[in-house]
C-alpha cells in the first residue's frame, strides 16, 4: 500500500470516534429516527425502497443507514477499519440490516461479491483517491446492467480557495485546480468536523478537475444522464459562507462568485439481446 494511503487510512481511523461524537454529524438525531441525507441527494436518487444500494467511501455509515432507513437493500465500504466498526456497531443499535465492508476501491467488486442497482458517492470523496480510472472502473463492475450512479462532490474551483486569506469578493487562490501527479500533503490538528480539536493529522489529497471525473466515467462504459453545479453546500466549506434559512452556506450577497458542489448522474448500459 502506497505511503500517502498508509497515512490517509491513519487519518481516518483517527477522525471517525471524533466525528462519532461530534454536532457536525448529529448521531444523537439519527440515534431518534432523523436522516443524514440532504434533499438535494433524495431528490436524485428518488425512491429506493427495495433496492440494492452501494455507498462508496461510506466513513462511519451515518448516510448508508439512512438509504437503509428510506427502504433500501445497503451496503457501505470504507478502508478505514475504525469507522467500519463504529458503523456496524451504530447499525445493531438502530436495527437496520445493512452490511459494512472494509476494503479499498479497487477490492470492491471482488471483496463484495454482488452487483446493485445504485451505487452513491458523497461528498469530499475523490481527493482522497490517486487514480480515478481504477475508481470509475469499480463502479462500472458494481453497477447491474441498467444500474445507476450517482456521485455528489465539492467543486473543485472551489477548493483551489485558500481558506485563510482573502475574502467572498476578492479570493485567493493558493492550490492547483489541475493534477500535477504528486498529492498535496496537508498536517493540521482537529478535522473539518471538529477544528478545535487537538488530535494530530497528516493527509494526502490528488486535486480531480470536473472533466477528469466525467472522462473517467465515460472511459468506464458509463452513459451520463445528468450534472448539476451548486451555489450553495451543505457545511462551511470556506470561512465567509452565510448559512441560508434551510441550513445550507452560500456565498454572501447576491452573486454566487464560484460553484460550491456540483453532481453527476450516470447510468450502466443494459446488455443487448
């Protein structure tokens, strides 16, 4: 296992009691019948009851169990064995039948041994991943004939951003928006989820331009059938966002400066006769 992904699997297993116990992903609510899911991801995927359902790079499972919740068939994959455990172990406590599977991308179609009718994705996913060809092509072995993906992700625009200097109107850019075939290594203390918090943390991350991820799945024998981009996201991805009345964060003011999110839809062609 390559060195930067020995480190990311640390950072993860490091992160996952943190962000168990955090407001950020409000256990305690789901723990009471809520979903984690945001409107914007039910609203694509539809009705799922019945239906056999892969959530990729799952972390902890909070949103595998609420397709589950919704009535689906669910399974979650992470490689972080840490948050597998929380997952199955937050799974026997709410009741919900659904299967947690530690295991890379690429070890998916091999270590699962079924295909699904939706395989989901969201969101802060593909930085972490160094190769989205591998990526694209176990979804394509995941997917039934007829199958469908759904992928919901922070614009990369948006993440060139240094998030410690300039302002909504005037912008810094400090990373690269094109891969450069070497990963942006990152230390900080806390997560996302819970920045004041003193643990330690080394990660690697591959920037992933928007054609890249199309290409990718194009490559993979997938036909797209929709894209959306966003103004809004669901946490505060950059220090000046404004939380709007339905608890999204957009950009302050009138004009949307940047994309903050954008989704993909795909789906598997079915065999020929």
């Amino acid at each position: 296992m390559p060195t930067e992904i020995q480190a990311n699997r640390r950072l993860w297993d490091a992160w996952t009691d943190l962000h168990y116990q955090s407001e950020f992903y409000g256990v305690r609510k789901f723990r009471e019948g809520g979903l984690s899911l945001p409107a914007c991801d039910t609203e694509a995927v539809g009705p799922v009851e019945g239906l056999s359902l892969l959530h990729l790079q799952c972390h902890f499972g909070l949103d595998t169990l609420s397709w589950a919740r919704l009535g689906a068939r669910a399974t979650g994959l992470d490689f972080s064995g840490r948050s597998i455990a929380k997952a199955r172990e937050l799974a026997d406590e709410c009741d919900l039948p659904v299967r947690f599977v530690e295991a890379e991308i690429a070890e998916a179609p091999q270590v699962i041994g079924e295909t699904f009718d939706w395989v989901v994705t969201t969101a802060g996913v593909l930085p972490w991943l160094p190769d989205l060809r591998a990526w694209s092509r176990t979804i394509a072995a995941l997917l039934r004939p007829g199958g469908r993906f759904y992928l919901r992700e922070f614009h990369p625009v948006s993440q060139t951003l240094d998030q410690e200097a300039g302002a909504a109107g005037n912008p810094v850019f400090r990373y690269p928006y094109f891969p450069t075939g070497q990963p942006i290594c990152s230390g900080s203390t806390g997560s996302y989820a819970v920045p004041d918090h003193p643990v330690e943390t080394v990660g690697y991350e591959w920037p992933h331009t928007v054609a890249e991820v199309v290409q990718a799945l194009l490559d993979a024998g997938l036909r797209l059938t929709g894209m959306r981009e966003f103004a809004h996201t669901t946490y505060r991805s950059l220090p000046w966002l404004v939380q709007d009345n339905g608890g999204d964060w957009r950009w302050p003011g009138e004009n949307a400066f940047l994309p903050l999110m954008y989704a993909i839809q795909a789906v598997k062609p079915a065999e020929r006769a």
